[in-house]
C-alpha cells in the first residue's frame, strides 16, 4: 500500500494596520510564526523613508522594509523547514543579532507584519501561497490597542507615538483597501482563524484571494 506524498508547506500571510492583532491571532493559531517586523532597515539606513512635512522616519511605507529578505526566508522555510532570520529591536530601530526558525514538517505557518501584503503576489507566483488575510477590528480600537502595546515596550518616544497613532488613525481605511487591493482577505478575528485552521488542515485558500 503505497504511503499518500507529503503535503507541501506554505505561508499564511498575515497583515492589517499596526495594532489590529496580528501577533495575538498568530499565537492563538498554534502555527509556527515568522515575524516580518524582524526585516525592518536599521535606522542608518539612506533608504529610508520620510514622512512628509517631517524629520521623523515613516516606519508604515514599505520602503521602510527589506522585502527581498523576507521573501527569501518565505521560500526557504517552505523548502527546507528552517532559515536564519535578524533579530530586531523596534526600540533602537537597529538589528542587534540574528536567530534561526526551524518549523519541521507542517502544512502552513504563519508570516505576519503590516507589509504582509507587499509580497502576495511574490510569494503566489512563488507557489508558497495558502492564504492571505487583513485582519481590522476599527479605527479608534487600533489606535487604543496600538497605543498602550507601543507605550509598553518602549518602542519609540511618546511624542511620536502620538504623531503616528493619529496619522495611522485617520488612514486605517486606506489601509485596508491598499492591503485587500494587493490580494489579501480583509476579515475579522473569527473569520481569520477558521482560514488558519483551514490552511493548517492543507486545504489552500490562495485561488480564493486572487487579484
């Protein structure tokens, strides 16, 4: 009797506004998680974006981050079960050591970060791709929620944590629709786990979020 093939590993992309939960619908999935926050440049960086109007660095346009690098560990943790990755300190805006991730054989994992979205079509044309989802709970709530997180662990000073909550306030919506427009499924907290059960099961939604 012959054994059935191996179903092949592939990423949930994981996305939605800075503060919307991501990180604690990752964890409540049981799936290994490959934070994407972890690719962000170092503060030095020339390439780094502005807000406009402002010295400060526009840590929400994804020129702030080094796609290439994750879609490449993407790729790797789908053929090989394991990749290095940097480890980032959001405080220092600065890489202060690097790490390894090791999934071993799953169906899926999750990769989560508000740039998710940026690397659908790369990772859907790579063949990697399970699902996609913008999860949103709400301007005011992830403003609140993103807010107290970020005051906590001492992520940037509070003057610009204010600038930045009431900016990202103001473009939550658009947000969203830039994240759905790039292919992923804006959904709840409940709808997203049910796909993350699904993909976790083998069963890929990818055709369904499609563009």
């Amino acid at each position: 009797m012959s054994s059935q093939p191996p179903i092949p590993t592939r990423v949930v992309l994981l996305c939605g506004p800075s503060g919307s939960g991501k990180s604690l619908l990752a964890a409540r999935s049981g799936l290994p998680v490959l934070r994407l926050d972890d690719f962000y440049k170092e503060g030095d960086d020339p390439t780094l974006p502005r807000v406009t109007g402002s010295s400060d660095i526009d840590w929400d346009h994804p020129d702030s981050w080094d796609a290439d690098a994750a879609v490449a560990a993407i790729e790797e943790l789908c053929r090989t079960g394991r990749t290095d990755i940097p480890v980032y300190d959001l405080s220092l805006s600065a890489r202060t050591g690097a790490d390894s991730i090791d999934i071993g054989r799953t169906p899926a994992f999750i990769a989560e970060g508000i740039f998710a979205a940026e690397i659908v079509g790369r990772c859907r044309e790579a063949g990697v791709l399970a699902d996609a989802l913008c999860l949103s709970r709400g301007p005011v709530t992830t403003f609140r929620r993103r807010f107290l997180r970020d005051l906590k662990e001492g992520r940037k000073s509070v003057p610009f944590l204010l600038r930045r909550g009431w900016r990202l306030m103001r473009a939550e919506r658009s947000i969203v629709a830039r994240q759905s427009a790039l292919g992923a499924h804006a959904c709840d907290r409940d709808e997203a786990l049910d796909r993350l059960a699904a993909a976790a099961a083998g069963r890929c939604a990818a055709t369904r979020t499609a563009v």
